[in-house]
C-alpha cells in the first residue's frame, strides 16, 4: 500500500485518491479476515465477534470511498467535514481496540482448548487419558443407569508388546499402539469411549450394547488387528477382556475388574482371542 501512496502523496498531491486506495487496500484485508476466520474450526463468540468487527470496518471503509468519489477535487484533510468522515474516525479507533482484544481473546482459547487436549487426550495415541476416561465412563454410566441401557466394557491388550519392543525398538512399538488405535477406531461407533489404561493396554466402553453385540465389536478388533502385517507393518495380535452389566450405581472400576479377568482368561487361553466374563467365547 505504501508504495501506491507514492504518486498521489509526493508526486501529484491527491487526497481523495489517498482515500480511495486506503480505504479499498484495508476493506480488502479486513474482508479476507473476516473469511479467513469462517474457515476455522469450532468458533465461538470471541470469533464470531473478531468476524463481526472486520466486517463493519469493511463497510465503513467501503462507504467512505464512495463518498469521497463523489466529493469534489477540492476536498482537503482540513475541509473533510463530512459525517461518514467523522464515523470513519470514531470506527477506526473502537477497531483497532475491539481487534486487539479479539485476537488476546481467540489466542488465550485456543492456548487453551491445546491444554485441555494435552490433558484429556494421550500425546501418543490421541485416545483418552486414563483419567479422562474414567471421568467420561462413569458420567456415560450414570446415563445408561437412568435410561435402564446396557453397556459393555472392553479391555484390550497387545499380545506379547514386550517382544516388538525389544525386536522393533520402541519407535517401532509406539508406531505399533498408533497403528492399534487407527484399526480400533474403524470398529468402534463415534460415541463409544476409547482410552489408554496404561502402556499397552487400552479400554473402550460401548454405550447401548448388550454382551452379544459387544463379542461381535471385540471379534471384529481381533480380526482387524490380526490383520496388521498383511501391507508389510509390523504384525501384532490383541487379547480382549469383555464385561457387559445393566448399571445400577456401580463406577467404572468394579466393571474393569470383571472384564479384567475376562482378559486374563484370553491370555491364559492362547491369546488372540476375547473372552467374557459370563460368556467364554473364541474371536472369529
């Protein structure tokens, strides 16, 4: 822009041409802004109220050139009386203010909702944090307890991770528990919860599921699973701990020991397989 202030400020003396190129330079940065700010994800009203100021800028901005197209050669700094002169004076000061805020505001939120990921979410995998999990699983308890639904519960272990370790490195085993978790979230629904309990194993916890439909998800993560070495990855195999119960006040640690002992059973049994704790079944 300064470049195109060169002739009409030292070369020809123009100030309605000032104006104009001022006013459509800005208007167009302002309205790209506002753009810019619609393609973000999840806004809230500290967005919607940045957008809100750059496009009321840009219409202020836009009116002002128009006036002063239709003003007179004349027109000078000092002689410039006109009222939309005046408010573009008085918007310019409140925008500068208002943006300023807007953009410590938008900043401070996303710092913020980096924090909550960090501290809800596992650095590795992207699942929940063991605490997020039992947070999240005992509210969903407490809904399926009031609605009379079942809900089953899986606890999932990586067959003998150790040995991928020492063999791949633990690059290679973290690359492992990456490649678990993008398997698992193909079987699982979007509202099922899914978690790290710790290390290597993991839980998922399936809202409105009774024991036959959570053999028929826990089937099919073995199956996926066992899969994993056909494109040339690292091969691995998973043993799973099903526990299905109609809540009725308990919290989620009394239903992970059921299915904890669902999964030691799959162990003791070959691995590779799932196992309930009522119902001893084989993965398909």
């Amino acid at each position: 822009m300064a470049a195109l202030l060169v002739w009409p400020t030292f070369v020809h003396d123009d100030y309605r041409f000032r104006i104009v190129i001022v006013s459509v330079v800005n208007a167009c940065f302002f309205l790209a802004s506002a753009f810019a700010i619609t393609r973000m994800s999840a806004k809230g009203f500290v967005e919607y109220f940045t957008q809100f100021i750059f496009v009321a800028t840009a219409l202020v901005l836009a009116v002002r050139c128009g006036v002063t197209l239709l003003a007179p050669n004349t027109l000078q700094p000092l002689t410039n009386t006109s009222f939309i002169h005046y408010v573009y004076l008085a918007t310019t000061s409140f925008s500068i203010l208002a943006l300023s805020l807007g953009f410590i505001m938008m900043i401070n939120r996303r710092l913020q909702q980096r924090l909550e990921a960090a501290a809800f979410h596992d650095g590795l995998t992207g699942v929940f944090t063991r605490t997020a999990f039992f947070d999240s699983a005992n509210m969903e308890l407490a809904r399926c307890h009031r609605s009379g639904d079942k809900v089953s519960l899986l606890i999932i272990d990586l067959d003998d991770f150790k040995s991928i370790n020492d063999r791949f490195g633990h690059l290679g085993g973290d690359g492992v528990l990456i490649d678990f978790v993008n398997r698992t979230r193909q079987v699982l629904r979007s509202h099922d919860l899914f978690g790290r309990y710790g290390g290597e194993e993991f839980v998922a916890l399936l809202p409105v599921t009774d024991q036959k439909q959570a053999h028929e998800v826990a089937g099919r993560i073995c199956a996926i699973c066992q899969r994993s070495g056909e494109a040339g990855a690292t091969a691995f195999t998973v043993s799973i701990g099903v526990a299905t119960v109609q809540p009725g006040g308990e919290d989620i640690g009394a239903i992970l020991a059921q299915a904890d002992a669902a999964l030691y059973r799959a162990k003791r049994n070959g691995k590779n397989r799932y196992e309930s704790h009522v119902v001893i079944s084989t993965a398909a």
